[in-house]
C-alpha cells in the first residue's frame, strides 16, 4: 500500500476498507507515514466524512495502536463512563463513588482540561498528595481492593489518537464527526470497558451547540460502541448553563462532597443519580427501563446516608490524598480574593451564559489556554442564580475567587456579559434532551 493512494481515495469520495484504515494508522504511529501525509489524510476525511464502517474501523486501529488495558483480573463485567465537556462538570467525582457504593466496581481514566472545559484530574489534584498516574498493576489491585480507581490516561493506550489530534488541532480539522467520536471511543475501547456511558452535552458550553449535533455525535459513538461489541447509552445534557454553582478546581470539589453528603444543587445531584442509575443498570446488566427509577432510588439512599462520601474518601486514600482535605472542605485552596457581583435590576434571570462564565475562569487561572499553562487550583466563580429565577436589584450574582487584583477586574469585566434578565419568567432548560441506547448482538 501507499500513503498517497489511500489520501487520494478518500480525497475523491472513496471508501477505504479496514485493511487501508489499519495500515495508514499503524504507519503513522509508527513513523513510517510522515505527519504532511496524515495531515492531507485529515483534511481529506474532514471534507469528504466516513461511512459507519469506516469511524468504526478508524476508532478500531487506534485504540489497537498501543497497549489496551485488561481489567478483567479485578472487574468481571467494567462500565466506563465519558463527558464530551462542560461548565462546572464535575460530575465524575460524584458518580464514581456513588456507584462504587451500589456495588458496581468502576476503573476510569480521565484527562486534563484545555480551554473552557475544566479536566476532572486537574480538580483532583486540588488535593493535596492526590496521585493521578497509577500503573497498570495499581490500577489493577486498587479497583481490586477498594472497588474504585480514578486515575490519568496513560500514553501507552491509543497513542494514535493523541498524535491525530495534535495534528486537528493545527490543520483546521477538529471539528469533523467521525474524527471526533473515534477519538473519544478508542480511549474508551482500550480503556478495557464492556459498557460505557456517554454525557454528551450540547449548549452554549458545550463543543456541540444544537441537539441535532450532539445527537448525531451521540449515534455515531454509540453505532461504534455497538459495533466494537460494547453495551451503550448516551445522554443529551444541556450545557446552556453551568452544571451546579462552582466553576473552578477545588471549588468545584467542594461542591462534588457537599453533593455527596447528601445536598449540593439541585441540577448536579438530578444529574449525577440519572448518569450513576444507567452506568449500575448497564453494570447489573438489568432489563431497560424498567430498572433506572428502582435504581436512582437505591442511589439516593447512598446520597444521603453518607456511603457515596465514604466512598469518595476511600478513593483519595487509596491513591495518597489528604483524606482531611474532604472531611473539612475549608482545607482545600482558597483564594486570597472574593467578590461578589449584584444585580443591577430587578428581573426573571433569562440567561446564564456557561461559555462566559468559563471564559471568565479562565481569566482568573482556572483554566489553560496552552497544554503547558499552569492552573491555579484555588480561584474560580461561583454561580448564585439559574435560568427561571427571580432576582431583585442588589442580589447576588455571582462571588468571584482570584488571586490577583488584574485577573479579579478582567474576570468581573467578562461576567457582566453572562446574565441576561428580563421582565418574564422565562422556560429552565431541560436537564436532559434525550437518551440513545445500543447493545451489541
């Protein structure tokens, strides 16, 4: 085979079978297949698209380009779950513990954030002594002994897909569906999971803006779940508006043990039962649908009895964190600088822009711009009003957290544009547009 007679076929609107599909993927892992080369393959892709073979034979070669992990020494039957990203997402480190709880066991690896999407191990490591690279053999013995492990990526799985995506990234084709969901589902593949679940979020904070994109990247990661043999479910979630209160690092943790013990807002815990119900119902392998309200009532009981804490607590002992940091909150990093934002009017708040907030964390160091940037774990924006409330002149908007009297003005100049208040009470958002279901034959 040849390079150029695989870029030219799709180029021209060809079909490429699994053979050419493995054989470039290999050779570029490999070296063998320079990056202008894969870059013209992208490009290609990106205008031309790929039937549900082709992603599914794409997402197949690059979670084999690297080693895949194998959890079956430790987890008979392993459930995964993955969010595209949002604003204030910290739903993970609730929905792990809370279904490590219900006696599912749960092995996840996750990433770091770039932009406005906050990254699950960046809030970890607001923890003191927090350990996010485990090995295999820790990830192994550790979900063996305590039921839960929720660590970093490794480089070893799917290495293809982190060099591909350094080259979206500079091409100008990030944004192709078939690229997208392939690189989402062969982390998830080689991540050893039998049954994922997926939270994909659509919305002014999200990667995908309408329901009919988030839809279709739902369809085509689960069409490629099914077809790699996996149980599937995807959530639509809207991402209009931040997710709970806190955006920002350790303030997001914060609020992730508040939900814990049983309170936290409203939005997150609805949000965390319904994402933990489908990961149990897959991981009990129980009927559809009739098992998830039995299910999210089981799992409020662990809410709110203190065993979904427990859990959580266990986890950040087992993989070296300050366990004092999450039985006295006040111990993680604070900012030296809080202020709050009022109302300037009375009114129904219409609109909670997720992205303007975000953009808004982001000038105060919460977030990265750059793979490289540093992230201050302690500042953030506290989110005091949704979408549907009323608010009179002088209320509280939001408590902005920096460390720095710059970063704090530029922060406050961005949120002026987040709400929007009007003279009706608007329509909240749904928490959820819909679900899509898949299971292999």
């Amino acid at each position: 085979m040849r390079a150029t007679d695989i870029i030219e076929k799709k180029r021209d609107g060809g079909e490429l079978s699994a053979e050419e599909i493995q054989w470039f993927i290999s050779g570029f892992t490999n070296g063998e297949i320079p990056d202008y080369q894969a870059a013209a393959w992208l490009m290609a892709v990106f205008l031309r698209g790929m039937t549900r073979r082709e992603t599914l034979d794409l997402t197949l070669a690059m979670a084999a380009s690297g080693e895949q992990l194998d959890l079956s020494a430790a987890i008979e039957y392993a459930v995964d779950k993955h969010s595209t990203g949002g604003v204030g997402d910290k739903v993970t480190l609730v929905v792990l513990p809370l279904v490590a709880a219900a006696g599912v066991p749960v092995a996840k690896m996750s990433g770091r954030g770039l932009g406005f999407s906050g990254g699950t191990l960046d809030k970890l490591e607001s923890i003191a002594g927090y350990r996010v690279k485990l090995s295999d053999e820790e990830i192994i013995r550790q979900v063996r002994e305590h039921g839960i492990v929720l660590c970093g990526q490794t480089k070893r799985l799917a290495p293809a897909d982190g060099a591909l995506y350094e080259l979206r990234d500079v091409t100008g084709t990030v944004p192709s569906l078939p690229l997208i969901a392939s690189s989402i589902m062969s982390k998830k593949l080689a991540s050893g999971a039998q049954a994922i679940v997926l939270d994909v979020k659509v919305g002014a904070g999200a990667f995908m803006k309408t329901v009919d994109d988030a839809r279709a990247l739902a369809q085509t990661m689960v069409d490629i779940g099914v077809g790699a043999g996996r149980a599937m479910v995807a959530l639509l979630s809207d991402m209009n508006q931040p997710l709970g209160c806190a955006v920002g690092n350790a303030l997001e943790v914060r609020e992730a043990i508040e939900a814990l013990r049983g309170g936290g807002p409203a939005d997150l815990r609805e949000h965390c039962l319904t994402v933990a119900a489908h990961m149990v119902r897959l991981g009990r392998r129980e009927a559809w649908p009739d098992a998830l309200d039995a299910i999210i009532q089981e799992l409020t009981g662990l809410l709110d009895s203190g065993a979904a804490l427990a859990k959580f607590r266990e986890l950040v002992a087992a993989q070296g964190g300050d366990v004092r940091q999450i039985d006295d909150p006040d111990r993680l990093p604070s900012a030296r600088l809080r202020e709050t934002v009022q109302a300037g009017r009375s009114g129904w708040v219409a609109r909670m822009d997720a992205l303007t907030v975000a953009q808004a964390t982001l000038e105060l160091g919460a977030g990265r711009a750059r793979k490289t940037d540093a992230i201050d774990p302690a500042v953030g924006v506290v989110v005091h009003r949704k979408v549907g409330d009323w608010v009179d002149a002088g209320d509280a908007l939001f408590t902005v957290h920096a460390n720095d009297e710059g970063q704090l003005a530029l922060a406050i100049a961005v949120l002026a544009g987040a709400p929007l208040l009007g003279n009706e009470a608007p329509q909240p958002p749904p928490a959820f547009y819909g679900t899509i279901s898949g299971a292999s034959d």
